[in-house]
C-alpha cells in the first residue's frame, strides 16, 4: 500500500495506517472466501518498493504490504488446547 505522503500531518499520517489496516482487513477476508491465505507484512521493504517504483524522493511512501497465496500446513507445528496444561476439571 503506497501513500502520498509529502505534506502529511500527524492526524493524516494516523489516518493512512488505520485506512491500511482497514484495506487489510478486508484482503484477509476476500482470500480466506476465496480458499486463499493472506497476511500483513510492515514495511521493511520500502527501499525495494521505492526502487522497483522509481520514487525518488520522499513525496510518495510504502506503508504496508500485504501477501495473498495457497495455505501451507507446517506439520512440525502443534496446535494444543488453550490453558490445557491447567487440568482443572471444576471450571
């Protein structure tokens, strides 16, 4: 997700991350309907995004990058029950 971002307040900086949030939120629901993965990268590739986009200076700015892709289940990952190391049968 790139922004113009040049001329930006603090509340307009505020309100880009949470628009953002708001478009990921989304992407994580369009991929699960559509049988697809999906997750929230921050942006520790700006540098790179910059490049491949030849922005060459700060007017527009990458804040956030999202990934879409074909779920891979790990099998050396376990998934336990919450709090089923406590065995309290009275709860």
């Amino acid at each position: 997700m790139v922004a113009e971002f040049s001329e930006t307040t603090p509340w307009q900086y505020y309100r880009l991350f949470w628009e953002c949030g708001l478009i990921g939120q989304v992407l994580y629901l369009k991929a699960e309907a559509s049988g697809a993965r999906g997750t929230g990268i921050g942006c520790y590739f700006d540098d790179n995004v910059h490049e491949l986009l030849s922005f060459k200076d700060q007017q527009f700015q990458s804040l956030y990058h999202f990934t879409i892709g074909k779920p891979l289940e790990d099998n050396r990952l376990e998934t336990l029950p919450a709090y089923g190391h406590l065995h309290d049968t009275t709860l």
